[in-house]
C-alpha cells in the first residue's frame, strides 16, 4: 500500500536551534517528493521538490533531503525563527501522477 | 494575483443540508481540485478537473460533486450534508496536471456538520 509516514508527529524547539524533520515512504513507482509549510489557518505552500536523482534540495534555511534506495527523506530547519512555525508535511507523487500526502509534522518554535 | 480564493472560509451546516463551496483563480491554471483535510491524517483528493468541461473523481468522492465550466472557477456542491464531511477543505490549482509543477493552495473553508 502507498503510504506516507512523517515523524514527529509534533515538535517544540527554542528560536535560533536547528531542527530535523523525517519522512518515510513506500510509495511505488516513485516520481517526485516534495516538502510543504502549512501555516495555521492557511493552505500548504511548496518549499521544494527532489526528482529520485536529486540528494539534497535548499530553499533559504530549509534543506531538503532525499534517500531513493531507503524511501527516506528529511527537511532540517537552520537557526530556526518564530515564523517557522507551522505545519510541515511531505507528499510523495506516484504512478499516474498521484499524490499521497503524510500527516504532517507540527512544528512550535519558542522564544 | 489574489492566487487561488476559497469561498465561505467558515460555514455550519445541518445534516441534510446541501451547499456549495466557491474557489477562484486568477492564474490561468488549467487543473483545479478539491481535498479534505481531517486531524492526524493527510490531504485526500475529492475531485479534480485538467481543464473547463473535464471532471474526475479523487480518493473520497461520495457525496459530493462538483463541475468546470470555466477555467477560473470549480466548486463543490454537498449534496446532502453528513456530520462525516465535518472537515477543512482546501481549492489547489497548478499549470497542468504535471506533479513537477507546485499546487497552490486557498486558504481553506472550516465545515462543520451538525
């Protein structure tokens, strides 16, 4: 079955700390992963997208990682701010263009 | 650009009840969706649309249905409200169908079914 597992489910760190977010898959075929933020009482927005050939992925202090052989991936926060706070949730693309989302993790970014 | 703009953002219905959900886009966007987000699980497709005219069923179609007769506009309609479609439901848009391409997201409508 296709699924998208993300762990934590929640997380409280102090500003300025880093912090790792996991997702695992077993989607199959597997054409893209992609990380989105969720803002509380928003809709998701994109922060980045790794084809199976792509290891690494940034977008400012976001840095996205991909594993295609363990069907892992991880999104590490840098010097975290108050406005990180959000929901963050993987979604992995499958055969026929379909998307399976995790959960999500719920960041809490504290002063 | 307003982006993708969802219609009401808040609504309390009765079971029974039938509504319509309204989303917007002012990008030219050929596919459009629908998903429902509930606690503790992820996004799941409703309904989708490649382009004005063209509809199809997501994941959880029951209950609803929705139509495109334009490319700026495809809302859903409840047809008979059920406490079960309590939930957040969120309007995506992007180019094409095409998963490289990032959908973008309303701001949700918060429905609760009493």
């Amino acid at each position: 079955k296709n699924q998208v597992e993300q762990s934590p489910q929640s997380l409280i760190i102090l500003e300025g700390k880093n912090c790792t977010l996991q997702c695992n898959y077993t989607v199959s075929p597997f054409s893209n992963l992609r990380w989105y933020k969720q803002d509380t009482g928003r809709g998701p927005v994109s922060l980045t997208i790794m084809t199976f050939s792509e290891n690494t992925k940034s977008n400012g202090r976001y840095t996205a990682t991909l594993d295609a052989d363990t069907k892992q991936s991880s999104l590490h926060i840098t010097a975290s701010q108050l406005s990180d706070s959000a929901s963050y949730i993987c979604v992995v693309t499958g055969g026929y263009n379909k998307l399976i989302f995790g959960a999500g993790t719920r960041l809490a970014v504290h002063p | 650009n307003a982006g993708v703009t969802q219609t009401p953002k808040f609504q309390v219905l009765k079971t029974g009840q039938s509504m319509t959900l309204q989303c917007a886009q002012d990008m030219n966007h050929e596919y459009m969706s629908w998903y429902r987000q509930d606690p503790g699980m992820g996004l799941r497709l409703i309904h989708y649309s490649v382009g004005a005219g063209i509809t199809d069923q997501g994941e959880v179609p029951n209950g609803y249905n929705v139509s495109r007769s334009t490319t700026e506009d495809f809302p859903l309609r409840l047809l008979s409200a059920a406490p079960s479609q309590t939930s957040v439901y969120f309007c995506a848009s992007s180019p094409t169908g095409y998963s490289n391409q990032p959908q973008h997201f309303g701001d949700g409508t918060r429905l609760s079914i009493l």
